[in-house]
C-alpha cells in the first residue's frame, strides 16, 4: 500500500517556546560566512549614563544569527513581506461607541 505524501516542510506546525528571546536590533554590525553557515551579528545602540550627568552612546551586540544558506532565503523572504506590509498600513479601527457595565 503507498504511503501517502508528507506535507511540505513549510507546512509544519509551529511549537510555541515560553522560553524564546525578542531580540531587538538596530543594524546588522557584521556578517559573513563560515564553513557554508551565514553569520550576522544583530546590534543596538544603547545610551549609557555617566557620572557627570552625560550620556555616552554605545553599540551592544545583542543576538548572532546562524544559518544555513536556505534558512537566511527564508528570513530575507520574511523580511521582505514585512515591509511590504508597511507600505500597505491597516485603516485605524473606529472610534467604538458601545458603554460598559
């Protein structure tokens, strides 16, 4: 009896992690590739407090991405239709008139 096809690898279930990072960046502070795997450097700029009342700006690496190649296609594709999201804003939700109990 032939088995029946397995569903495309995008199609997977995604398992929720209680434990997973957001990870905010503001630019990608350095790239490259090692040994077939993509490497990106995720960084912030932080502003740190000084004893003079100051402030001193400062860059943080705040996540390293490693990849195969086919994982960074799918992140710049996901990347991508993100921001074609922006160009396409969603209309503000009206104002609601309903009252509370």
């Amino acid at each position: 009896m032939a088995q029946p096809p397995k569903p495309a690898e995008t199609k997977r279930r995604i398992r929720d992690s209680d434990s997973a990072p957001f990870i905010y960046f503001d630019t990608a502070g350095a790239y490259g590739v090692t040994g077939g795997a993509v490497q990106i450097e995720l960084v912030a700029r932080i502003l740190v407090p000084l004893t003079d009342g100051g402030v001193s700006v400062e860059l943080l690496t705040t996540g390293r991405l490693r990849c195969t190649p086919a994982g960074a296609r799918h992140l710049q594709e996901s990347i991508q239709k993100t921001l074609d999201m922006l160009s396409h804003p969603q209309p503000a939700p009206a104002a609601g008139t309903a009252t509370l109990n």
